[in-house]
C-alpha cells in the first residue's frame, strides 16, 4: 500500500481538510489502516508522521498552527474513557477539553499575544478529573468546573476572561500581562471585572505584578465605561447632564461621587465598575450606603454596569428617560451642591 493509496471505500468528504490531515489511530482504523501500516508510514522520511502519542499527520514537513490545535485536542480526547466506557465529554467529537491560554486568545485576535505558530505549547483547558500528562506541545490546564466553550474557527476554545487567568498564570513577564489585561476591555473582548472575577478565582490577585496590571484594567475599562455612557446620553438624545461631578449637602460633608447629575430632575446615573470580589459587605458599606443616602434626599439613582452599556444602551436610556420624567410628580429633592469631581 503506497501513500497515494486511498486510506478505504469510507467517504472523507465529511471531514475539513484540516481533519483529514490530521487522525488518531483510532479514526486511521476505522478507514481501514491498521496501527502497523501507520507506523510503516510515519517511520523517518516517510509519507506520514506521529505528531503526537496515537495522532498522526498524514504529510510530511511542518505542522500548521491549525493542525497543532487539532491533534491538541484529538489526543486530549483519545486519552482515558468515562466510568461507562465512552469516551470523555458527552460525544462531543473532541470531548470536554477546549484551547486556553495563550494559544486561545492568539485565536481570539489579541494582538498583545504570541501568534500560535510561535508557541511552543498549547494550553488545553479539561477538568480536574483526567489524568493526562503533558506530552509533546500539549499542556494541560485542568479546573473543577469548565466554561462553556467558544467555537473560534470550528475550534472550541476558552472564553476570553477564563484563556486569560490561565495565560496569566505562567506569566512572569509583568509588561506583557498588562498589555493583555488591558487589550481584553480595549478591544471589547470582555468586562475587566469578569477579567477580575476569574484572576481572584485562580489565585492571581497577590502577585504584584498582576496587581498593577489590574489597577490598569480597571481604571481601562472604566475610561470606556464613561466613553459608552456619553454616548448613550447624546445617542439617545436625552437632555445633557452634568458630568462626573461630587454631591454635597450645603456646609456638610460630601455625599459621592456619580458620573452623571441631572440638577433640575435630581436623577443621577453611577458606573457600577465594583469587582466581583467584593462582597455584599462591601456593597452595604459603599455604594449602596451612598445610594440610600441619596434617595433619602429625594435624588433618584440609576446604576448602570458596563457590561449593560456595551450591549444594552438603549434600554439603559429608556430607564434614565422615565426616571427623568417620574422626577415631575415626585417632591422636590433636597438641595445639594454639585462641584466637579
């Protein structure tokens, strides 16, 4: 049998072409290759090659990014069966496992990440229940609870806040994880406080260098906070307010800040940029002290997120819109001073 040999009657046209360079033992013997003739092909010089433990790549020369991230993925999935004897992951044809790291936001066009064809591992994401060992360019990332995937490209990768916790993870280099924290919220990747979330639920938030890389997430994905809300004001032609301005009672202490202030209406708007960290302790003692102080001077607070203005803005609008009308048939608020903040 010649490498021009078709592998057997079984159609191939089902397959990508990346699929079709790219088998498991277990796939070359369904299309009637026996494990003996794949190792006869992938021998040194020959047609074929064993790229990973039981995956072969049916050329020779290099791999492609894409046929690294498959054969990742088919030998993740080819490693161990589930306690019924299937294999892992419910059918899905490369089981639970999905890209992560930096191999994952590379496919999620971050231009502050390596590009794959310069990784020297992928990263791939399974639960803490498989016991895999790194082999070749395959690394593992396990966790007790896996997000749902994102198909980028027909390849099933982590979402961008989980990829980058686990990118961040092995990064020492505190340049390099700044820039990807900040390019996550730049480029509308995600909000940093699911950034936030997933950094403090890996363990990362006492390292200093992901610390400083944080502040500047946060202070990044407020600026495009405030970017959005200015844009929903005037987009959705509400009356102008005053912008990021401090509330004080005449001659007494100062009651808050708010990102937007309507004087005549007493309606005031605040980012709620809180990280999921903080506790409802923390809530009862911070925003939502000030914001039952403020109602209790008759001034209406709308508290809007940043995820909410993203992909939201015109319902936001509608609610700022009736709370500005509503201001007509309540009691006039208490009078407060208003200096910029």
């Amino acid at each position: 049998m010649s490498h021009n040999t078709p592998l057997s009657p079984r159609p191939l046209h089902h397959l990508s072409d990346v699929q079709r360079r790219v088998l498991t033992i277990r796939q070359l013997r369904e299309h009637g290759v026996t494990a003996s003739v794949a190792a006869e092909r992938s021998r040194a010089g020959g047609p074929w090659q064993q790229i990973l433990p039981g995956v072969h790549l049916l050329h020779p020369g290099p791999a492609t990014s894409e046929e690294r991230l498959l054969a990742a993925l088919l030998y993740t999935a080819s490693r161990g069966q589930g306690a019924d004897g299937s294999a892992p992951g419910g059918g899905e044809p490369h089981g639970e496992a999905m890209i992560t790291g930096l191999a994952a936001l590379a496919m999620h066009h971050f231009s502050s990440a390596p590009p794959l064809a310069s990784l020297d591992r992928i990263d791939v994401l399974v639960p803490r229940t498989r016991r895999l060992r790194a082999t070749g360019f395959v690394r593992f990332v396990r966790a007790g609870t896996l997000p749902g995937p994102q198909y980028v490209a027909g390849v099933p990768t982590a979402p961008v806040a989980h990829a980058l916790a686990d990118a961040v993870a092995r990064l020492t280099d505190a340049v390099l994880v700044r820039r990807l924290l900040t390019e996550s919220v730049r480029h509308g990747h995600c909000e940093a406080t699911a950034v936030v979330a997933e950094l403090n639920s890996a363990r990362l938030l006492s390292r200093p260098h992901v610390v400083d890389a944080v502040d500047a997430l946060l202070a990044e994905g407020r600026a495009i906070a405030e970017g959005r809300l200015y844009d929903m004001v005037r987009g959705n032609h509400l009356p102008e307010p005053l912008w990021n301005v401090e509330l004080r009672l005449p001659g007494g202490p100062a009651l808050g800040g708010v990102d937007a202030y309507w004087r005549e209406q007493a309606v005031a708007v605040e980012i709620d940029t809180r990280a999921p960290r903080q506790n409802q302790e923390v809530w009862r003692g911070g925003f939502g002290h000030k914001r039952e102080h403020l109602e209790r001077l008759g001034i209406t607070v709308v508290r809007v997120t940043p995820k909410k203005l993203r992909e939201t803005p015109e319902e936001q609008a509608a609610v700022v819109r009736t709370a500005l009308i509503a201001a007509a048939d309540r009691d006039p608020a208490s009078y407060v001073v208003v200096l910029p903040r």
